[in-house]
DNA sequence: GGCCAATATTGACACTTTGTCATTTTTGAC
DNA sequence: GTCAAAAATGACAAAGTGTCAATATTGGCC
C-alpha cells in the first residue's frame, strides 16, 4: 500500500504527535477518555495501531499529554492578558472573566475540562499555583487583603471552578460571569464598589486558541517549559 | 413488576454486588478506576470473571454505582447532622465542618473522591443541589443575603470543593476548616462575627461510615431513593 | 429434612484489544 | 543521489471482554 508521496517537511515527530493528539481530540467529542483505543485513535491519525508506540506507552500517557496541553494553552492565553498592565487587581478580573468565558457555549473546552474525564489535577493544580502567587503579591502590595493566605486562595480557586462547572452545566448563564467576578474581587478584600467597577470594565478579550489543540501552536517558550512528561 | 413468580426473598443478590463493590474499593486503593478490570474485580471477589455480568453490564456500570454509593452515604451523614436544629446558618457550618473532616487523614474518602478516578459528577451537582436548596431557604428566611442566589450557590459550593481538594492535597492543613467555614459563611451574608462564632462552635460530630462502602449499610429509604440505575 | 423451580455460578468459547518486534519504508543531511 | 537514522508496518503472542449452555445453589414449601 504505498505510494503516496513523500511529504514535506521538516519535524515530522511533532507532526505525527499532533496528529495523534487530534485525532484523540475528535473522538473525545463523543467519548470518555475511559473508551479511548489505542487501534481507534491512531487509525483516526491515520497510522497503524502500533505505530502509536512510537509516540506514547500506552492511552494514559497520551490523554496526560493531552492534559498538558491544555494547561499549556490556557497559560499562553493567560501569559497573554498579564502582560497588559500591573495592576493586579484588574489583571486577575480580566483574567477571570476571559477564562470563564472560554467554558460555556464553547469550541469545547468546557467538555474537555469536565465531561471526557481527562486528569483536571495539573489544570486545577497550576491554576491554583499561578493565582496563589499573584494573590500573595497583591497582599503584599496592600491591593487585596487576606488574613488567612490559603483560606482566601482555596475558596478563590474554588469559586472559578465552581462558575466554571456550572456555567457548563447550565446552572449559571454566561452573563453571570461578571458578578462573579466582583464577588471574588470582594473576597480578595475589595470594596463592593471596586470589584464592581473592575469586573466590568470594558475589556478587549483575546480571543483563545481554537480546538483541536496541536503542540505546535503553542509558543515555543510555554512548550518547553510546560511539556513535563 | 413480575406478576407470575415466587419471590426470592433472600438478599443473597445484594450482598453479591456489595462484593463486587467492596473489591473495586479495594482496588481502588492503589488502582485508578481506568484500570480496573471485570477480571481482576470479580476474582477478588471470588468469583469467576463470568459472574460479574450478573450484576453489571461493565466496569463503568460499576464504576457509577459506586459512585452513587458514596453520594448516598454523603447524604445520609449530612440527614443526620440535619435533623439537630433548624437555625439554617448552624446546621450549614455542622455540614460543612464535617463533610470538609472526611477528607484529610482519612480512611480514604479524599482518595476515592479526588484520586482514584470516579467520576464525581453526581456527587457535585448532588451537592450543589442540596445546598442550593438549603441557602435559597435560608435567604427566604432573612437568614442569609443573597442578592444573586445563583452566583452565590456558585461560589459557595465551588468554595467547598475547592478547599476539599486542597486538604486532600495537603494544600490547606485540617485546622483551616473553621476560618474557611467562617469565610463562607460570610459570603453567604452573615456578620464576621456571627460566622466566627458559628464556625468555631463546639459540636459533636457524627462518626462517618467507615470504608468499604456497602450499599447494605445504607438506610432503606435513603437506599431506595438514591440508588438510581 | 427433602423437593423443586428460580436464581446464581461456572468454564469454555469466540472475539477484540494490547503490546512486541523484525522488517520495510521514509526522511533529510551530506 | 546516497545512506544512516528515524518512522511505519503488519504479523504475532498474550490478555481481556462478553456470551452462553450446562451445572450448582438457594430458599419457600410441605
């Protein structure tokens, strides 16, 4: 079987991954990352089933691979909206409300994050991590107040999850995303009036990467730094 | 309902499946739940691999039992802190306190919860469910201050699972679980300190059913409501 | 205690999937 | 254009899944 020509190119490695990671992406439309086949996902890639050996152990360190991914993708875009100013106030409401917004009538993220049972530990674990710090530096700054650190930063973290998983559920409309914002910021010390007036600012949002997902739209920087495995 | 048939009357089938269940849970210890096997499950259980099919159509099947097992065993630990006392904001820090106690140093609630791969759908959006219910009477009563209910279930809820995740990480130690009741409880209107005093308040603790789970040790009728499939 | 139908268990079977690997094909640097 | 390294292939052994007719067990009934 044969003959197709000869491709282009040059890394074909990160090519043929991505690939591998696509064709996982597709199918994880309509599957759990439990019912995910080796043979399934690479014939989708258009590979023979042990080919995929070639790239991963087996389907769990593909679907961790994946899960990198993500975060990875959601740090760039995050990277994306510190940079505009440092006012950490506003930083955290602008990052807030565009990553809530990622998550409900979506390109699918909210189904990646919450439905195809892909490990979340990396992405709530780095989101708690990358907001823990920038909180203690706003408490030092004298920006947010909080006297129990952790305390303030568990029930942070956890109010963005909990939008995050009702907004994909339904439970809370896309609308809400600001109030809650404001309310986190009133959490983090603000007055009613300043979380109020920085959750809803106008903001130009970026507008994030599209799915699938390909390690090669990651900047280079994020994918070196973010590829553990 | 089967019309023509003598009964059986025994509950040799329930404590079959409570089998299977309990050597999942066994697993499960050091097993993610994608990797469980009927085999390997119904060995342990001491059976042949056949037999599993008596009971469940697959792992998954399983697997969601299982799950609602624990949400029913959840919900009859939080009937029974319930039935105490009708002061709204009490009976919320109670729950609270004691459901954010089984996670830590525990018999392995945080493991089978956060770690082992289940899937917790059921059990967050039962908990969302519960206590939505329990803080929109409380604002009905001028108990709580809500002036978006939806966002405020949001947040609190999100808030629990978020530092349940972070005790069970080691993130937060167990003597941050009254300042964390505290700060809800503040979120959801309550004066500083009323919600100190609130969450600082000595009670005793119900013992929580110890693991394996067996729905056999579940109240009949809390076994009959919940036990969906 | 012993009988009997309903029910549970068994083990063998066909089928699918996984993981390995020697071989063939493709790639890209020279 | 050549050639060593890298990637892809397909056939295989091993392991797991799901089915089922046959066998064993259970508990109600006398």
């Amino acid at each position: 079987m044969k003959p197709p020509a000869p491709l282009p190119t040059s890394d074909k490695r990160a090519r043929t991954r991505d690939q591998l990671l696509v064709a996982a992406q597709q199918l994880l439309v309509e599957q759990n990352a439990g019912a995910l086949g080796i043979r399934q996902i690479a014939l989708k890639a258009g590979l023979v089933h042990g080919s995929f050996y070639n790239y991963y152990a087996d389907v769990p360190a593909l679907i961790e691979d994946l899960s990198g991914l993500l975060f990875a993708s959601h740090a760039t875009l995050v990277a994306g909206l510190r940079s505009g100013g440092d006012d950490l106030a506003a930083t955290f409401a602008r990052v807030t409300r565009q990553t809530l917004r990622l998550i409900p009538d979506g390109d699918g993220y909210g189904r990646l994050l919450f439905d195809a049972g892909l490990p979340v530990d990396r992405f709530v674990s780095g989101l708690r991590a990358a907001m823990g710090a920038d909180i203690a530096a706003g408490v030092r700054r004298g920006v947010f107040v909080a006297d129990d650190l952790d305390v303030t930063i568990s029930l942070v973290a956890g109010g963005i999850l909990g939008a995050a998983v009702d907004l994909h559920r339904g439970a809370l409309p896309a609308p809400a995303i600001e109030p809650v914002t404001a309310r986190l910021l009133e959490t983090l010390g603000l007055s009613a009036a300043d979380a109020r007036r920085l959750a809803f600012a106008d903001v130009t949002f970026i507008t994030p990467p599209s799915l699938p997902l390909r390690w090669q739209d990651v900047p280079a920087p994020f994918r070196e730094a973010l590829r553990a495995s």
